[in-house]
C-alpha cells in the first residue's frame, strides 16, 4: 500500500502544489461536454460486503506473541506486512516499540521484531506509529525507512541492510513496479525524492516532491496541480521536463490551496486524492489518461475519513481502500464494494498494512 498516502499528509501538504514548475504547454484537446459521473459512497456496514477472492489473508492476527520469527524461518514471498495497533503516544520508545508481521506465501504469519535487526538505536525515526513500510510487489523483499537511509530485508534469506543516502530523515520508502528499485522521500524543506536502483544502488534526483507523482507501469511519472475552481492539470514527465496534458474536471476543488495527493498510476487510469478545505471531506477519483475525463468518484463521508489511510490499484478494475476497520476492494466501474482483510483498531490508535501486488491478484 502506497506508504506515504494518508489523510494527515493531505492536510499538510495542501498548500504546496503551487510551487511545482510551470510545465511545457500541450495542444488543447477539443472542448467536449464533461459527462455527468455518478458520486459513489462507500457503505456504512462493511461486514456484510461480499468477499473478494484473493490470495490475501482474510483476516490479520490478534496476537503477535506467539507467532514464530520471520528471521528463523524466512517465508521466502509475503502477499502482505502488517504493522499491528500502536497507542499514541506509544507506551515504549526505540526500536523494541516497532513489529511486523508478515503473511507467506504458504499460509503462514511470522513475527519481525524491528530490535532484532541489529539497526542502532539512533537510527529510530521517533515516537509515532512507524508503519508498515513497503513490500516489493513481488513479495520477495520489504523496504522500510530510518533515520540511517533505507532498510531492506530479503524475505527469502533473511539479509538485513542499509542503504545510506545522507540524509538524517527518509519519510517514506515505496517499491516501483519492477520490484527493483524504490522511490525515496525525504523529509524537511523541499521534501526531494529520488530512484533508488538495486543492488547497484544507482540515485536519480527527481525533479518533483515525493507526494506528488506516481510511476505509471511503463516508466512514466504523472502528477496534478489545482488549476483552477474546479479543474486540475494533469502532468506527465519526460525526465526533469514536466509536459501538460490538459485539464481535467474536479467537482468541488476550489483551489491550489485543497490538497491533491498521488495520483496512483495503473494502465490507462489514474487514482487522484482530492481533500477539500476544511479538510472534512475526501473524494478519490479515476481518470482516464486517454480523455482527461472523471470515470469514477468515490465519496468518504467525515466520520469514514478519520479510519482512511490510503489507496491503490490491485489491477486495472480493482482498488483497495485501507481503512481502520480493514482492507476493502473498489469497483470504480460498477460501483461495487468487497471485503479482503479484517483489521481492528482501537479508537486511539491505528494500523497500516502494505501488499505485494504481484502475488495478490
């Protein structure tokens, strides 16, 4: 699950898109009538949606304690990592505070204790739930952030190492599709990010913020920028050359200063984030890359937008919502709505969980 899309990133990054450089005008596609997209709601009783068939976990352990150690017994694949509740603040500090679990590909969780990693305590990124970090979409390695540079864990050995890159804050960590290289995302002023190539550890500096773009399968990075009531451009990038697609129309955005985070990028589609001021309402949206048209608008109501964490593609048809009450499967183009994973969080406190897209499906 995209590690560094949550409602509070939204928040704080909604007045930032006004600096993203001006990109190099398009042709302007023909003016054609907007077609009316039915705003979809996701359901009130998520327990008696019907269950999607994946080979995802139906439900996520209740007790961590004695499930054996992923170190001892690596699974080789995991189809998803799990960061169980954590209380805020968190009762504990360091290192001994973070576990994971991890689902193998042959049914079994396994226990990933953070302080059994041998990492240095300084290297801890501080007192807040430190996620679920990411897993490689084919399920063979889990990237995760310190104040060192990125973790990487080979699931099938069980390696553990560091890779260092200067900085004193990686924000977040996300697998590319290739399973061979990782977006980076450093935090502080400008909150650059780069590409990450393994295992020749190869940097490439992007020319945007971490939040803003997403790869689509081919290579290519798109990103939006409010531009005007109602409308947001669309972005493509051909290395550090940002190229403007057009317009796209988004009921309800106001201005730069609603906050727009992705988009998620599949085949043909992008996933977009829209959070408009006061910072009550989110709406995700599906564009099509062909016409610049809404295809798809899903609406959270307020009380669903404080259990929302993020969103995805599974495939071309499926997105996954990750909420506090579970993982739940959207159907942007009948509408449609599924069970995957059960979670539960406490009131105060929330989970996070990524998935390995590859094995999922």
């Amino acid at each position: 699950m995209r590690a560094a899309v949550c409602f509070v990133l939204m928040v704080l990054v909604a007045g930032c898109t006004a600096d993203e450089r001006r990109p190099a005008a398009a042709p302007e596609p023909a003016t054609e009538p907007t077609p009316t997209v039915v705003v979809q709601k996701l359901p009130a009783d998520l327990a008696s949606l019907p269950r999607l068939r994946t080979a995802l976990p139906r439900r996520v352990p209740a007790d961590a304690s004695s499930l054996p150690a992923l170190m001892g017994d690596p699974p080789g694949r995991a189809t998803m990592v799990y960061h169980p509740a954590e209380m805020w603040p968190e009762p504990g500090e360091g290192w001994v505070s973070e576990t994971l679990l991890f689902h193998g590909v042959d049914g079994r969780w396994l226990r990933l204790r953070m302080d059994e990693l041998g990492l240095s305590e300084a290297s801890w990124p501080g007192p807040d739930t430190y996620g679920a970090g990411s897993l490689s979409p084919d399920g063979r390695r889990w990237a995760g952030q310190s104040r060192d540079g990125v973790i990487l864990v080979d699931l099938g050995t069980g390696r553990v190492e560091t890779i260092d890159l200067g900085t004193r804050w990686t924000a977040s960590v996300e697998w590319r599709d290739d399973s061979r290289s990782l977006v980076v995302g450093h935090g502080g002023h400008g909150q650059r990010a780069e590409v990450v190539e393994l295992p020749s550890r190869r940097r490439t500096v992007l020319p945007y913020e971490y939040w803003q773009a997403d790869f689509a399968p081919d290579g290519t990075a798109y990103s939006l920028k409010a531009a005007d009531r109602g409308r947001a451009e669309v972005i493509s990038w051909r290395g550090d050359r940002p190229v403007s697609l057009g317009d796209v129309p988004l009921p309800g955005l106001r201005s730069w200063q609603d906050g727009m985070v992705g988009p998620d990028v599949i085949d043909g589609h992008l996933l977009a984030f829209v959070q408009r001021a006061p910072y009550r309402i989110i709406d995700l949206v599906v564009i099509g890359t062909a016409d610049l048209q809404v295809e798809a608008r899903l609406h959270l109501s307020s009380s669903q937008m404080l259990t929302y964490r993020a969103a995805e593609w599974l495939d071309p048809e499926t997105v996954l919502l990750e909420t506090g009450r579970g993982l739940i499967a959207w159907r942007p183009d009948d509408g449609r709505f599924f069970r995957v994973t059960r979670t539960v969080a406490p009131r105060n406190g929330y989970v996070s969980l990524d998935v390995a897209a590859d094995l999922a499906r």
